[in-house]
C-alpha cells in the first residue's frame, strides 16, 4: 500500500481504502500532533518500534553465519538507521556499519541547490 492507495481514496472516497489503510488513517485522526506544523500522525512511536524490531530480527536471521556490511545512506537515514543497528539481536560476527552520502549529478539542478 503506498502513496498510490492514499490519492485514490482521496479521490473516489474511503471505502476504496484497503482495511490496513484505513485502520492506519483512522489512528492517525485520533492520535495528538507532536507539533503544530505537523497535520496528522499516520504511524505512532509504538508502531514504528514495532515494525524496526521485526526488520532487526530478520536481518539477524537473514545474516546469521555471514558477515553482513550494513549500508544508511546520509542524511535522511541517521535516527532509523541507529535504531535499525541497535535492534539486530544476535549481531552477526564480523557485521560493518558504515554510511554513504549520496549527491545529486555535478552541475544538475535539484530542489535542494537550484
């Protein structure tokens, strides 16, 4: 379910929501704004704890025996990333963490430098 499923049902209405969808937006109008610029919370702190240990503990499963080198790409990834890495329990033997900084193409215009 993406940003796809969300445009459709603002245009033929909630009922073409999928459930999982809808469950997430009816949460997010009942639960307080952290901020007065922010409009709706979609996914609550709990939630996102939740669904970070269940990527950690696959990622532990997945690269258990192996030596695994753990990629966040900077800068949007920091406070995830650090979650992500602290949550993978067992750490595989030999794991790396390290970060890349991506940039758009040298003298291309992005939204962040035009």
């Amino acid at each position: 379910e993406g940003d796809g499923e969300a445009a459709c049902a603002l245009q033929t209405g909630p009922e073409s929501l999928s459930p999982s969808l809808s469950a997430s937006l009816a949460r997010a109008h009942a639960m307080p704004s952290p901020h007065k610029d922010v409009a709706n919370v979609l996914y609550g702190e709990d939630e996102i704890a939740a669904r970070v240990g269940a990527l950690a503990k696959r990622i532990a499963a997945d690269f258990a025996g192996k030596r695994p080198l753990i990629l966040g790409v900077l800068k949007g990834c920091f406070m995830f990333f650090s979650d992500l890495c602290r949550a993978v329990d067992p750490v595989p033997d030999g794991c790396e963490v390290h970060f890349v900084r991506a940039s758009s193409y040298e003298g291309k215009t992005t939204e962040s430098n035009q």
